[in-house]
C-alpha cells in the first residue's frame, strides 16, 4: 500500500535492535484519516461478505479494527490482556510471549462473543515473530469458529511470523512488508 | 441519549457490587454502528471547530475515540499504562488508581503528541469515581495544552467523579447517566 510505505518513510523512525517506532501516526497517535484508508484497503483485499467479525488485541490493533469494521458492517471483539492467571471457563484463553516486554501474557476472550458460527478476520498492527497473531487464531479455533484470513498493517519480513503462518494455510494479507531497515537507510519494502 | 439509555436496557447487565456490564456492545464487543451514533453526538454536544487533538486511555477509550475523531478531522492520541515505573523524560505521566483492578498505574503520553498549540477533548467509556479523568486532565495540563472538555459514554452518576470534575471546571457531557440501578429494577438515567 503505497500511501502507508511513503508515510513509514517520511514518519517512521528506525531503531537499533530492529525497532521501527510509528507512534505519530499508528500506536500512540492515530492518524484517522489514515486508519480509514487503511480499512479500505483491507475490505478490498478481503472482500468476503460471510465475514462477520472482527477480532484484534489491545490495546494497538484496536483502533484500526474499529474504523476498518465501517467497511465491513460488522462488530469488533478485543482480546484482553488478562490480570490474573485464574482464567473461568467463561473465556476462551491463551498465553502469548511478547518480546517487546519480555513477558508472557494471558490472553482472554469472552466465550458469549466467539462461536461456531462466526467467521472472523483477524486486524493487527504489527506481525514480527508471530506470537500474538498466531494467539488470536488459536483463540479463534478454540472457539470452533472460522478464519478468514488475517490483515495486518505493518509486516516485519525479515521475522519469522509470516511464514510461520502462512504455513498453516492461514491467509495473512499485510499492507506493507519491510524486508530490511536499518538506522541510516530506513525501510525496504517487499514488492 | 435515548438509543444508548435503550441499548443499556436492553443488553447491559448489573451485578452486584454497582456493577455495569455492557461487553457485548461497548468495550468487550464493540457495536460499530453505535460508535458512529456515539461519535456523531459527542461532535454535536462539542462543536467548537478549534478541537484539535482527541486524547483517551488504553483499552476501551481507544474505538470510541477513534471513531468519534471522524466528526472531528482530527487525530487521537491514547495515554499508555505504563509497564515500568521508570519514566524517562519525554513523557507527561501521571498515576491512576484503578478500583477495578484494586492497583496504581503510571499512565504516559509521549511529549511529542501533546503541546500548549493543542486544545483537547478528552473521551473515555465510563465516568465512575473519576480517576482515569482527573489522570488524562492532569496530563493535558503537564503539557500546557488546553482541555475542551471530556466526552464519557455512561457516567455513573451515584459516585462522585462527575461532580468532582465539573467542580475543577471541567465541561464534561455524559451521554447517559445512570443515577441509580439494581440487579433486578435495571438501570435509572438523569434526565
């Protein structure tokens, strides 16, 4: 997606250790009109009207899911970073390893929102090493319900998440993918 | 605002303990199309044209006010709970306490998204005894910028927080409030 390539070069900032912020404009200050065309594109690219809900991770992945929704007429589902490791049996859950804060997490999603029935899309911000997303689907699994594919906005190529879901048959549709960074020359994007 | 009053009388459930819940439509499932009703009336309810930044907190303030920035052509920035108690210096932080939780969170916005050129309105779900407000207030005013007001979707009028921010001078618009409710009788607003 080209407009969200030119705005990762002009507006992203690349770190040592493979850290790319975009904070002004994806996961500390939301661009809006940026998230609309970003929604756009993922109704396009998923244009499947058997789709019926949308199913992201706080607390990033909610805004986007949220304004890409308008395109799809359906509701939005959050799995929430539990508290407590004392998970009822009201809630689908799972655990996700975040490198980012070097812990592991458990995931919940409450079982009156996810049934066989549903058909979901699965919005993120980011896909790296692939813990969360791949956590999303085996909450999505659990819960007997289909997968429509997976949307992401930024897709770290050089990580091994992708592949590793792509493998498993899941359809995973990024609108850009960095193949390299680096501190000096910024991002390559796969194309 | 008489189809959310309806759709908490319809679909949110009180617990004992003043409880409220309303995850099947406002911040476990979100009901998109009430999100853009929501949005529409809190433009309605702030219609200065000098609104330039909408400010909320992670996780459930996030999809309302992204949606809602879509009356206002305007970005959203969302304060952080912080995971470290280390806040470096270019961050405006404050601590919340959190009932629910029964802790303290540092919450933090980076100082690149907030400055005295903003004039902000802030948005959060709910309005209870008025801490994550009086924290997001405390952070617009560490960064000199403005307040327009706050925008809440369901105040809980029988605890304290509306009062006391309005007596800080705050314009703060709930968009229902409930005055009093029980497991049985349901929900009474303020009229």
């Amino acid at each position: 997606m080209q407009l969200l390539e030119e705005r990762i070069n002009k507006d992203g900032i690349v770190k040592e250790g493979n850290v790319l912020k975009v904070d002004s404009f994806l996961n500390h200050q939301m661009d809006i009109e940026l998230y609309n065309e970003i929604g756009k594109e993922f109704r396009r690219l998923f244009p499947d009207k058997s789709i019926n809900k949308i199913l992201t991770i706080e607390a990033s992945g909610i805004g986007i899911a949220c304004v890409t929704a308008q395109y799809f007429g359906c509701p939005v589902v959050f799995a929430k970073k539990a508290q407590s490791v004392n998970i009822d049996g009201e809630v689908y859950s799972t655990s996700i390893e975040s490198f980012t804060h070097k812990r592991t997490y458990n995931v919940i999603v409450s079982k009156k929102f996810l049934s066989p029935d549903d058909n979901v899309l699965i919005i993120d911000d980011f896909l790296a090493n692939g813990c969360a997303l791949l956590g999303l689907i085996d909450i999505v699994k659990g819960a007997g319900a289909s997968i429509a594919g997976a949307g992401i906005v930024i897709e770290k190529g050089f990580q091994k998440g992708g592949d590793l879901v792509r493998s498993k048959g899941i359809r995973v549709e990024s609108l850009a993918i960095v193949d390299s960074m680096s501190v000096d020359g910024g991002c390559i994007f796969r194309h």
